[in-house]
C-alpha cells in the first residue's frame, strides 16, 4: 500500500469465519491479509479462527506473512499473549474488504493523530485504529481469543465516515460479485500495448475460468509456451494454410501470455520465479517468431535475398531484448513511469497483428524489412531516453 503508512511496530487482527466469503476463488479474509501485509515494515498478522482447522488448505498462500493464528477452541495464546501493549494494533471488520488507496489514506491520518480512530462506512465501524494495544487489551477478558467486535467501536475513538466506495461489503452475494468485479477490473495494466488491450479483455475471460481449475500460473506459462513454439513451427515449415494457422496459434500464445500473471494474482500464487519464467517464455517465443518468419520465407520465396535484412533484424531483436531486460525489467512495475512505461508498450507483441495479416497476403517479407529497421531503432532510442532520463 505505500510508505506513507509504514510503521515497523503496526500489528493487524483479522477475524476468520468459519465460512468465509470466497472471492474469484480465494477467501477474502485472506485477499485482506496480503493486502494489508503491503503496508511496509508489519510486524504481526493475528488471525482469529474459530475452528483449529479454518486455514487448512491456506497455509501456503500464507507462509511469507508475518502472521500467528489464535484459535478460539484450543488451548492456544490469548491476544494479550500475542499483542504487544506499547505498539498499534489495526483491527478490521470480518466479511469486507478495505480500498488500499483509501484505506490507506485513512490510516496515515489515523496515525498523525495519534488517538483511537474508527471508519465507518454506512454507519458501521469497519476499522478501527489504536495508537497503543493496551487501550485495545483493557477492555478484553482475561485470556480472550475471539476477535473484539464490541473493539471495533470504542466509545472514545474518533469516527471518520469511509466513502461509499471504500469498502466492498462481502457478506452476500450482490457484495462478492461487486468485488469480483472490481478485482477483475484491476487487472488492466497502462503498458499493455494498443492492440495487448484486446488480449487482455481475452486473456481476463479466460483467466475468470482458469483460477477455478486446479492449474498454476507456471503451468499457464509452460503452455503459452508450447503453444508458441509449435506456431512458430508451423509457420515456418507449413503450407500457406498451415503457416496462417501457425500465426493464429501464435496470437493465441500472446492472448495466454495474459493469463499467467492474472490467475497468480487472482490466486495470489505470484512469485519471483514465475515472473522471471514468464519473461524468459516470453523472449523465447518472441526469438522464435522471428526465425520462423525467416524460415519461412526461405522456403516459400528462395528468389529473396533476404540474408542481409534477416542479419540486422536477428541482431536488433536481441539487442532490443536485452535493453528491455537491462533498462526496464530489471526496475519494480510500479516504478516504470515515462519512457519506461512507453518502451515497455512498444515491446509487447502487438506486431503478431501484423504478421497474421501479412501471412494471409503472403508478403512476410514486407515485415522483415520494416523489423529489421524498426528493432535496430527501438533499442537504439531506448538508450538513447536513458541516458538523458538519468542526466537530467
């Protein structure tokens, strides 16, 4: 969420149902979790189950939180055991889930005050802030592990009204779908190309269907993969109608590159070795439709002499891998602001619009002269806004 609301000392308590609301295939108790563990420097998650076996099947998504369960039925710490009474503690409402920017918002200014602070959406308290947990710990029962609802609302704190907008209440089914809906809205990136943004239309339908199969973002990858690999294939070794369905088959790869990065995020499944696998499957396909297009064009056309263009679009597709990797993958997502974010539009496989069109017209070789130009241009400019982006 941001470093205007980091805090290393903040602790955070969640109250999970027994039944908990389920959204795009995750509980949302947990979807809360990793949201708020965003907030830089956390120190505790306490989830308040009410059975010993509520986070069964969980535990994984939840291994790189800062986090400690206290179950209701067992002999288990007490939140007194668990909270320390000089740092803040963070209550938030079960069956709801908070709008980070917001959320976050509220809580920067809850902290400035330093005094217990309730928001409130539609007249009921659905976060509550405490500058010191002791406040929070002296009005529990000795040896209490259920999560505090009556702490939700001390009398003391002041009441900040949440806007309507900042709280997705999750407790029926009206509540989840409108959450699901704005989740899925949230998967639209500002880099995706002109033409990516009708993949990601596709991809974000095909990704609503895949995150309620037992399949892994990797597994998305291996098999967009596979599928532009054997497109590639069948463009360069196929007849005319053959070569057009290898082109298909390579827009349907870029359609599945998509998907991949949504369903882990849906599935909160993200890891830094499925990103580096996804870009080196990316680079992999992207290499190999330029070689198949080459291909391609030696069989169908030895009347070419296309050895000099296919060099210079072979280096400048390399080259322009490389300075993407070096100047802009390297760097967080969300640091990637002007040029970056512009360079990375320009990178994506809108071109495989092109290559599909020109395959049908069987002129292939138009593309490679305007390639081999264009990609030689594009990491020599990418450089190029570097160098005066850092000298400025």
């Amino acid at each position: 969420m941001g470093d205007a609301v980091a805090d290393p000392r903040l602790q955070v308590m969640l109250s999970v149902p027994r039944h908990p609301p389920v959204i795009a295939s995750v509980p949302a108790v947990l979807r809360t979790a990793h949201d708020v563990a965003a907030l830089h420097g956390i120190r505790r998650l306490l989830l308040c189950t009410e059975t010993p076996d509520c986070l069964n099947g969980w535990r994984h998504r939840l291994a790189a939180l800062p986090w400690t369960e206290i179950t209701s039925y067992d002999g288990s710490a007490s939140i007194s055991d668990q909270l320390d009474p000089e740092a803040p503690v963070l209550l938030l409402a079960p069956n709801g889930m908070p709008d980070a920017p917001r959320f976050r918002r509220w809580l920067s200014w809850s902290r400035e005050r330093q005094q217990p602070t309730t928001w409130v959406w539609h007249g009921a308290p659905v976060a509550t802030y405490y500058p010191e947990a002791k406040r929070l710990l002296e009005s529990l029962p000795p040896g209490c592990r259920q999560f505090p609802q009556q702490a939700l609302s001390p009398p003391d704190a002041s009441r900040v009204p949440a806007p309507s907008d900042s709280w997705n209440d999750v407790s029926d089914a009206d509540g989840i779908r409108r959450a699901e809906r704005r989740l899925f809205r949230s998967l639209r990136r500002s880099s995706d190309g002109y033409l990516a943004r009708l993949d990601r239309t596709l991809s974000i339908g095909l990704s609503r269907l895949l995150i309620r199969t037992p399949i892994t973002p990797n597994g998305i990858t291996t098999l967009t993969l596979i599928l532009g690999l054997l497109g590639a294939v069948l463009l360069a070794r196929g007849t005319s109608w053959v070569s057009l369905l290898g082109t298909v088959m390579l827009w349907s790869s870029c359609v599945f590159d998509g998907c991949d990065g949504e369903v882990a995020r849906l599935k909160i499944l993200t890891s830094p070795f499925g990103a580096r696998y996804d870009a080196l499957a990316d680079d992999g396909v992207h290499l190999a439709t330029f070689v198949a297009i080459l291909l391609h064009l030696h069989r169908v056309r030895p009347d070419l002499d296309l050895a000099g263009p296919a060099v210079v679009l072979i280096i400048g597709v390399v080259l322009s891998m490389v300075s993407v990797w070096w100047l802009i993958n390297r760097h967080p997502a969300d640091s990637r602001t002007g040029f970056k974010r512009l360079y990375e539009r320009l990178a994506s496989r809108d071109f495989v619009y092109v290559v599909v069109v020109l395959t049908a017209v069987e002129r292939l070789e138009w593309f490679v002269w305007s390639a081999a130009v264009g990609a030689n241009v594009f990491w020599l400019s990418l450089w190029c806004a570097a160098w005066r982006w850092r000298t400025r």
